[in-house]
C-alpha cells in the first residue's frame, strides 16, 4: 500500500470534513484549542443546567432535577467514602470478567467461522439470529440462572461482548489484500503460515474497532444486571439512591461510572496504539 | 553485442551458472541464441476463461524459449495476456492447454524457485524494511546463518541503506518498490517474474529504477520475465521483447534487443534504442 493510498484510508479529523486546506496548526495549540473549548461548553451546559434548577422551584421540583452544585460535592463525597470504591471495585471485576471472556470467546468463534466452511455453515445463521435479538433483554434470564451475585452481571456483560469482537474477527480476517494472498501463495506459504504471517495482524485493527465497543458494552451490561437485581456494584447503588429520591447521590454514581468507562477506553487505545502500531494516522508516525 | 566489462560477468550475489550467461554475452553470430538448453520453456501454452465454446481465449498458442540469465519483456496492450502468461509461468494459474518448464521440470504450482513482483509493492506494514525482506526466509522456515548477511547485502545492492528499520508508510512508493525488489531477490530465485513493477510510480522514479533494475539485472544475471505496457522502458531492459496482441492473447513478433550492456541512461540517446522501439511499435502495428 503506498503513502498516498494509506493517508486516504486514513479517517480524516473530526469536524474537517468541509477544511478547504490543510491547517498548519502545532500540535501545542491544538491540544490547548481541544482542552478549552471541551472545558468551556462542560462550563456552559452545567451553567444552563444550574440556572434551569434554580428558576422555578415549584415548576421545576428541585429534588427530581437536581443542581450541578449539590451534585459536584456529592461526587466529591461518593470517591472519598470506602463504600462508593467497594461497588465499584465490584462493577469493576464483573466487567472485565465479562469482557475478557465475552472477547476471548467472539474471538475464536469468528476465527472458527473465519477458517472453517463447515463451521461457519453449521453456526453463522444461528450467530446472526442471536445477534439481532437484543441481548439486555437476557439480564432476568441470567439472574434466574446465576442469581444476584456477580456471575450473572459477567455473563450478561460476556453475551453483549461476545459479538462485535466476532463479527469484526470476521470482518477483518476476510478482508485480505488480494496480492499480499498471491504473494504468500507465490512464497508456498502454507494455510497456517498465511493466517499467522498475514491475514490475523491485517485483521488486528479491525480486532480491536471491535474490542473497543465491547469494552463499553462490558460496562453497560453489568450495570444493567446490577439494576435488574443485585446487592452490590455501582447499578446497585444507583437502583438504592433513585428509590430514595436522592438524586445528587444518583448523578455522583453516573459520573463515577462515566470516568470508569472513560478509564477502561483509554487502556484499550493504549493497547491499540502499541500493538497495531501500523494503523494510526498518517501524521503520527 | 559487446562484452566489455568482464568484472561484472561471474556477478556479485547470483552464483547460478555464470558461464553460460558469459557464453550468451558472446557474438550472437557464434552462439546461436536458442542453441543452448532454455531455461524456461514454454511449449503450446493457451487459457480460456469460462466455458470452452463461449469462454474468453485469454491465451492462444504461446511458444517461447528463454535461456538462462536472459531478460525478455511481455509487451501488449490490456487483455494481450501478458499478466496471464506471467501467472501461469509462476505456477500460480494452470494452463487450459501446453505446459511450461523450468530446467527440464514442469512447473505445476507455485515454486521457491520463482521469485514474483507485482505493481503494488504489497509490503506488510507492521514488518521492518528488513523483517519485510525476510519473509521468504520465514516462510521457507530457512534457517540458514547467512541470513543477515544477505538481507544486507540487497539493501546494498539496491540502495536502502539506512532505511532497514524503517516501516513501509514511512517510504516513497519508489523506495517501497526497491523493498519489494529486495524480498525477491533476497532468495536467489532461478527466475524473476515482474508484473508492470514500476507501473503505479510516476514517470521520474520509474526511469531512475528502470536504470536501476538493468544495473542489477546485469550483476545478479537472473533470467528475467517483465510484464509492461511501457514499450521505451521494455526496450530499454531486455535482450528479447515479445510483443503481443489481443483477442486472442497471442504472441505477434519477437523483437531482438542488441543494444550493447551494461545499459545506462545514456543508451537512450542512441540510434540503435530509437530503431528497436520503432520495430515493436511497428509489430504492435502502432506504425
């Protein structure tokens, strides 16, 4: 693939769709652009929020709507007191769990599909049937079989993983370079040999496009099951404080799920960025 | 033809019978050019497409015999077949009909032996330049020792010292083909099958690595099969140019290259270069 090809592929920057030129911006000023402009409409959406919870209490009943200045301390409170850390610690463990093994799994069934005509005859159709079926809608199954501990929020989080990382196994190892095959084929390069030289690092960015939303799914599956039914994890906490009306309590709880989630994106882009080095974008290498 | 640079005759990196090639260098008027055994043969070669009736004659008839050490380009327009001999020689397409061989073997299948480029480089980005160049030696789990050495000795021999450690995005596309260059040689193959290499470059780097190519055509002594649509750039590299038509894909004259080697730039200044390309011109009736 040359220079040229790779740039095009490459996805252009967000909000450049319509840049008539190529802006010579240092990187400096566009990390400072990024970080004051994501800060300032932060400030104005919490400031129109505030205003809203403070025009009319009678209208807007304030217990319900809650205000960015009762929910900042709340928050404050919630990451400095043990039990706020123990359900997430809880929340935590379920979604990795359900991850890693929702991942692993989606993995070697796309790699099944991928290799074997017969295996992928005998199981895709059922795979696609699953996979139009929404998958939350297992949570009270799950809890029926597993109960109100942790094992049911892993395997709803492993079901809501297992298949983006399968179809973009699928995906990825498919979509091979036609000449990088006659290459291999030119070299006597056995089946084996292609899928380990070739096809399975060629389908490593779209492994990971798939391991990244999966991550997310991981954490929306726990929670859900925490909600549905549970006596620990951060959606416990939040089905306990929305019962009680507390909802300063219930936003502190988003917010440390937000960064939770925020948390476990960025260590999958890191893992990304140092394992499919190849793919980023033109201009960091 | 003149033989006037006899230190370059045993060549550098390719051992393979170096004195038949400098037998081949003699005057023609001695050494008849078919006389020796070919290398390669290719014996009543045709490919159809589809259903025999009303399928596509891609190829029809080919004959042709190459000695070793000899460069011969497949010209033609698209749809000649000049891509589609090139795949059957490489045992990657079977023939519908004849057979080719290589040193006396019928070649069936892919072989170690044959070395191919294509137009793209198909380099994988997430190998080094030289981990790049090392891949028919993974692939043929070759061991050897000597391994380093010779992946270094063709980064030499094409110019890309320093960039080893480079990765693909980080080359020209000229500088990607010279990699590709590399991985082919770095094995020694008895035959070289380059499909339109240079085809996607523009026209300066294509030129600078036409010059290029010749010089270490003439070091390494590979017979040489060259896929173009670029008559200049087949007269200017081969001792033999076929030239091919279509429909069907047949070959329509074989155009001898006397021009004296080493071929430099220079050579396309001359009288003798105009004349060759005015006769494939005219045998692709152009003229």
């Amino acid at each position: 693939m040359s220079a040229v090809e790779d740039r095009a592929l490459a996805p252009p920057e967000l909000g450049d769709l319509f840049a008539s030129e190529i802006r010579g911006e240092s990187k400096l000023a566009a990390v400072a652009k990024q970080v004051l402009l994501t800060a300032g409409s932060a400030f104005l959406l919490l400031g129109i929020w505030e205003v809203l919870s403070r025009i009319d209490p009678a209208f807007w009943p304030q217990v319900i709507l809650s205000k960015p200045t009762d929910i900042i301390p709340a928050f404050f409170k919630a990451i400095t007191s043990g039990f706020v850390w123990e359900n997430l610690w809880v929340t935590f463990q379920e979604t990795i769990f359900g991850f890693a093994i929702g991942a692993a799994g989606g993995f070697l069934f796309g790699v099944l599909i991928a290799i074997s005509r017969t295996f992928s005859r005998a199981t895709y159709p059922i795979v696609i049937l699953f996979q139009t079926t929404p998958r939350v809608a297992l949570a009270p199954v799950f809890i029926a079989w597993f109960g109100f501990g942790m094992s049911s929020k892993v395997a709803l989080a492993a079901a809501i993983c297992f298949f983006p990382v399968l179809i973009n196994t699928i995906t990825g190892l498919a979509v091979v370079d036609e000449n990088a095959l006659l290459l291999m084929r030119s070299l006597k390069a056995s089946k084996f040999q292609t899928f380990v030289h070739l096809r399975l690092l060629s389908a490593m960015p779209s492994i990971f496009a798939g391991l990244k939303s999966a991550l997310t799914f991981a954490l929306i599956g726990a929670v859900i099951a925490e909600l549905l039914g549970s006596n620990e994890g951060m959606g416990q906490l939040i089905d306990a404080a929305s019962f009680l009306l507390q909802m300063d309590d219930v936003f502190a709880y988003l917010m440390v799920l937000g960064l939770l989630g925020l948390a476990l994106f960025l260590v999958v882009n890191l893992v990304e960025k140092k394992l499919v080095f190849w793919h980023s974008n033109w201009d960091e290498g | 033809m003149v033989k006037n640079q006899p230190e370059q005759r045993g060549g550098v990196l390719g051992r393979s019978a170096p004195a038949r090639r400098a037998n081949r260098r003699l005057d023609p008027a001695e050494v008849p050019r078919d006389g020796g055994t070919p290398l390669v043969a290719i014996e009543g070669v045709s490919k159809a497409f589809g259903a025999r009736e009303t399928g596509l004659v891609a190829l029809q008839d080919v004959n042709l015999s190459i000695t070793d050490g000899e460069f011969i380009s497949l010209v033609g327009p698209s749809g000649c077949g000049k891509s589609t001999l090139l795949k059957i020689v490489s045992g990657l397409l079977p023939a519908s009909r004849g057979q080719v061989t290589l040193g006396g073997e019928r070649i069936v299948s892919p072989r170690r032996d044959i070395g191919m480029m294509f137009q793209t480089a198909t380099l994988f980005p997430w190998r080094t330049v030289k981990r790049n160049i090392m891949l028919p030696f993974d692939i043929a789990r070759d061991k050897r020792t000597d391994r380093e050495a010779r992946v270094a000795e063709v980064i030499q021999l094409t110019g890309l010292d320093g960039f080893e450690n480079n990765y693909p995005r980080e080359l020209s596309g000229g500088m990607q083909q010279r990699v590709a260059l590399c991985r082919l040689l770095v094995s020694n193959p008895r035959l070289m099958l380059l499909d339109e290499p240079f085809g996607a470059l523009d026209e300066f780097t294509r030129e600078r690595l036409n010059v290029e190519l010749a010089r270490i055509s003439e070091l390494e002594r590979k017979t040489t099969i060259f896929v173009t649509h670029n008559i200049t750039e087949a007269v200017f590299l081969s001792d033999r140019v076929v030239v091919m038509g279509t429909r069907p894909g047949r070959v329509l004259d074989i155009v001898d290259i006397e021009l004296p080697r080493p071929r430099r730039a220079g050579v396309i200044a001359t009288h003798e270069y105009s004349d060759r390309v005015g006769d494939v011109r005219r045998a692709l009736g152009l003229v």
